[in-house]
C-alpha cells in the first residue's frame, strides 16, 4: 500500500467524516465496505462473518443467477469514491448495514483458517519474532501475537467495531451470524427490493469453529479473548460468560 492510495483514502469525504483508526486501517477498511448505488446500501462487510454468504445473496437478488465470488467482492464502489452530498446524508441516501458473529467462534475462525492453512501465517510468525517457517502456532501463540500489536494488522481478526467507522448505532440494521437464516432476508429485502425466502450458502473457508471451541478454548484463554476484544462483545451484545464455557477448564 502506497503513501499516495492512503491519503486519497484518508482525505476522501468519507473518511474525514467518519475517521479510521490509523491511515493504515483507514484503506483497510475502504477495501472491506460495499457500496451500491443503484439499489443505495453499504454493506460494511466484516470477514469471517458470512462475507462471503452475504454478497452472493446480494448479488443473487440483485442479479437473478449466480455469479463469480472472487469478482463480486472486488466489483463494489468503496466509500473513498463517495461524494461530499452522499456522505453527508449518508443515512437518507443508503441502507446500511452489517452482519457480525460472536467474537469467540469469529476469532477461532480466523485462527484456524487464516493461520493455521493460510499464508498469513507469516504475518503472525513475523510479529511473534519467530524464524522458523514450520514453527507450530498453537492458540495461546495467537493469543500472543494480537496483544502484542497485531490486532489491527489483517481485518479476518481486527474488532468488528473497527470495520464500522461510521459506529454501529448509525447503521440500519445489523444481522448476526447466530441467527443468519432469520436477519439475512429482511436485510436482503431492505437493500435491494428483492424479497426471498431461500438463502444461498457460499462458504468456501468454513472451519466449524462453532463445534469446535470446547475442544480449543480454555478458561484461560476465553478471558484474554474477552478482554482484547471487549469492544465487540460490548457494541453487539454478545455474552462474555455463554453457557458452553462453564464446562471449560
């Protein structure tokens, strides 16, 4: 990423109203916002949320038939091309909104997929001072390596909070991955004057995380997770103590 892409992110009417984090997150996130302006909505997409569900159901409804992913995501205006009159009503103007998962399940998602059969893996050894290539990474390793600063260094596993610079209250709607099947279509109808009753899956990185957190997460653990990323249980109202942690060591 060039100087020049991060101030024309930075400077652009969006992003001086609704200001990022850093410069670095700020084109971060301008690359994981979907803008349509005909029909008008922001999808402020948050990775290892049902992204990838989301879009193709957008496209779907939009479209009629089925199309190609990795095209898709990319096809979107982000909000540096907005204009002052669009920001500034931004509310009138489109239908915003968002999709976001319990921090727990999220965070392991990220982990397993992302770290564990991803090339990001060198991000991580990298902020870890790890050498090795073939060094193991287990989940306290991951742990590690977002306290110690690498939190906001890829979206898959920054605070959802952070994705929304704009802030959650100001959204339309917000749907959770918990309850996809029931929040996705009314969003759905709401974006795009499509209603539809049947949802398209498309998740080409699923790791079963959900299934999977008795068998990852210690007690010990689930607090460093709750602590870094309080911010998402606060803003979504996820339960930092859910029933399945009582049976964790």
């Amino acid at each position: 990423m060039g100087l020049t892409t991060r101030l024309r992110v930075t400077w652009s009417p969006f992003f001086r109203r609704f200001p990022a984090k850093t410069p670095d997150m700020a084109e971060r996130v301008n690359r994981r916002i979907a803008v349509s302006r005909k029909p008008s909505y922001i999808y402020f997409r948050v990775p290892k949320a049902a992204n990838s569900t989301v879009i193709r159901n957008l496209r779907y409804a939009e479209e009629g038939a089925d199309i190609d992913m990795p095209k898709e995501k990319e096809a979107f205006l982000r909000p540096s091309a907005l204009w002052w009159w669009e920001v500034s009503r931004l509310r009138e103007r489109f239908f915003l909104f968002t999709v976001v998962r319990d921090p727990y399940s999220r965070i392991l998602s990220a982990y397993l997929d992302k770290v564990q059969r991803s090339n990001r893996r060198s991000k991580v050894l990298s902020g870890l001072d790890l050498t090795d290539d073939d060094a193991a990474i287990g989940f306290d390793e991951f742990c590690d390596f977002l306290e110690r600063g690498g939190l906001d260094s890829d979206a898959h596993w920054c605070r959802q909070i952070d994705l929304i610079p704009c802030g959650p209250a100001y959204l339309h709607a917000i749907g959770r991955v918990e309850s996809l099947a029931q929040d996705l279509p009314e969003i759905l109808h709401r974006a795009t004057g499509v209603r539809r009753k049947t949802l398209q899956s498309h998740s080409p990185h699923k790791t079963g995380a959900s299934e999977r957190m008795h068998t990852v997460y210690t007690k010990a653990l689930a607090e460093r997770i709750r602590t870094i990323y309080k911010a998402d249980f606060d803003a979504f109202g996820y339960d930092p103590e859910p029933d399945w942690l009582k049976d964790v060591r």
